[in-house]
C-alpha cells in the first residue's frame, strides 16, 4: 500500500480574493520554527525510523516561501523512497534561477506553478500577486533546473473568454509542462469574493460550456483528462492525488492538513500559533468508507470499479441505482460495461446530481 505524506507550509504574501483556504502571514517566508514543528511532528508519527512516503507534496499556502535548505532538512528527515514524486506548490513570483536549482538539488523533483490565466488584468481582478511574465520566466527557470512542470489553469473567471482559456493554455503548454490542473472559479463564502462578488461572472451554463471547452482544447494538446479537473500527458499523472482518489494512506502535517491512515480521517486544527506551540493536537474525523471511495472513485475518469468496489466494502448496486446508470449513459452522461461505471465530462459537471442517487 502507498503512503502520501503532505506538509502543510501556511505562510502567503497575500490573500488572493477567491482563496478560502487556511493561511498566515509570511512577508519574511516561512519561520525556522515552523520548520521545526513539522519535523517534531514527523518524529511523532515515526519515532523509530522515517516514514519512507512514496510521494511528498509540499503544500500551501505558498510552499515556495520555504528556504531551499529548510525543505532538504524535511526530506532528509522523511527519507521518501527512491523514484518518489516529491512535488512543490510555487508562485511565480516567489522563485528565482538560484531557488529552483536549490530546490531541485534538495531533492524536490516536480513544481506546480500557479498560474490561473495569461492575462495580467485578470491576475489583477484575483489578487494574484504575479504577471503573466513572471510566469513564463518561472517555467523556464523551472526547466532548465530539470524539473517536471505542472500548471494551474482557473475557469469560468469574471469577464471570460475562450480565448483567454486559449492564451493560458499556451503560457503553460510552451513551458513545457507535463500536467495540468483546471478548476472553475468557485466564489466561497469566506472569501473576499464572496463577501464582495466581481461582476462580470459567467452563468452556471456558460461555466460548464467553458469547462468542456477546456478539457476539449486540453485533450487536443496531448494532456489527457484523469480526473475532474487534471489533465496529464501520459505518464505525467499525479502520483500523490491519485493517493487521496484511491482512498489510500496519506499523513498530513501542518495546521489544517488533514489525514487518512489505516481507513481513519484526522486534520490539525486551522491554528498556526498552536502548532508551533505543539497545543495543537490531531482530531478525528471519522473514516473513509464505501461512500467516500465511490465519490472519489467517480471523479477519476477510469471510474468505479464494481468488482473492486465489492470487495474492499461488500457493496453493490441495486437494481434501482443500475437502472438509473442506464439512463445516465443514454443522457451521455456516463459510460457503463457492466463492470465500470465512469463519468463522461458532461456528466462530471453534473457530478453531484448522479452521486445524490447513488448514495
């Protein structure tokens, strides 16, 4: 059985407007106390011998904060096995020639930059602190470092248009990247978008047609789609994801990360003073169970495996609920041969209509 490990790095420049997730102040980077507290964290989870993950993936926040040195001592301390994908989320202002080849000599083999669009306007409209040639700049530091490139693409964004799907994809495509992430904006509450919404939003309908636009133009460009919203040449898929959709073990470390091991969910509180005063003690969360495989398993495009799906839980599909499959592949919204029923695009935009009948 795999094992993802995931470190949590909470520190940002700034809050972009769409961004709801957990996140603290690092105008200087990340405190070498911090570091410190995921490695007392990670001696507490294998206080005998390293953890050996098979994929590492630093996280954010905005990882790329961390000091070259820093994220070396983290490895060193985690000892993945050889050949593990060892990824590292990165803004395109925060890198540099010096600091990618930092990284890469520490041992991090695979960057994601987040990108989000090729026009500086919209990066304006988000909040997002990089241009569009500090982007480019990035991705070919990032190459000539010998890393393997992923992308960040967000959809359906105030005032959108193909075409700016169109320059993104190039920006990303001409860096050389091997993978790619494409995600609908979405406008949550407890962002500064959702407390002050932007005009110019696509309708839910524009939004889908936007979607399938991209995983048509992705697909055409040689990036195959393997899950809801990542795209991969082949070989080029994400280790460490795959972890979570196949309901496998991964540990999280950090405040606000979250973890699932032997079938448990646990998460450290979204509390950084906390953690690094050691008062922040992991919760638990329940289990991942039938529900939650088959909810992931339908986000992947290779679908749910019955067979499998009956023996890790002992379920199987009613007649009901085969008969309702019958009607989503003659709506075109799934495929089914009797022994795997995936999701065609159209039907993983409407992903949570299916799962609400077949749950």
């Amino acid at each position: 059985m795999s094992l993802g490990l995931y470190l949590h790095i909470p520190y940002c420049f700034s809050k972009c407007r769409y961004c709801d997730f957990y996140s603290a102040p690092g105008k200087r980077g990340v405190p070498r106390a911090y570091v410190d507290a995921l490695l007392r964290e990670l001696h507490r989870f294998a206080p005998d011998a390293p953890l050996r993950p098979d994929t590492l993936y630093f996280g954010g926040g905005t990882p790329s904060l961390l000091d070259p040195a820093d994220a070396a001592r983290l490895m060193e301390a985690a000892s993945p096995l050889p050949g593990a994908e060892i990824t590292l989320e990165a803004n395109p202002e925060t890198v540099t020639e010096e600091s990618l080849r930092a990284f890469r000599e520490a041992g991090v083999n695979r960057i994601s930059f987040g990108v989000q669009s090729a026009r500086d306007s919209q990066l304006k409209t988000l909040g997002r602190p990089h241009t569009a040639k500090q982007a480019r700049a990035a991705f070919r530091a990032a190459q000539r470092a010998g890393f393997e490139n992923s992308g960040d693409i967000m959809l359906a964004l105030p005032h959108y248009t193909q075409a700016e799907f169109d320059e993104t994809l190039e920006l990303i495509e001409s860096g050389g990247a091997t993978h790619i992430s494409a995600y609908l904006l979405k406008i949550e509450p407890d962002s500064a978008f959702g407390k002050h919404p932007p005009e110019g939003l696509p309708t839910g309908d524009e939004a889908a047609d936007f979607y399938l636009y991209a995983v048509e133009q992705l697909e055409h460009h040689g990036y195959q789609q393997y899950e809801i919203s990542n795209f991969a040449k082949p070989g080029y898929e994400g280790k460490h994801n795959l972890i979570y959709w196949d309901c496998g073990d991964y540990l999280g470390l950090g405040p606000a990360a979250h973890s699932c091991m032997g079938g448990k969910r646990f998460y450290y509180p979204a509390d950084t003073e906390a953690f690094l005063n050691d008062n922040a003690a992991p919760v638990l969360d329940g289990g991942c169970g039938a529900e939650d495989y088959l909810i992931l398993q339908l986000r992947l495009r290779k679908g749910l495996d019955l067979a499998e799906y009956k023996a890790r839980y002992g379920k199987e599909f009613s007649t009901a609920q085969l008969a309702f499959v019958k009607n989503c592949v003659k709506s075109g919204y799934a495929a089914f041969d009797g022994h795997t029923l995936a999701l065609t695009p159209a039907g993983l935009i409407v992903q949570n209509s299916i799962l609400a009948e077949l749950l």
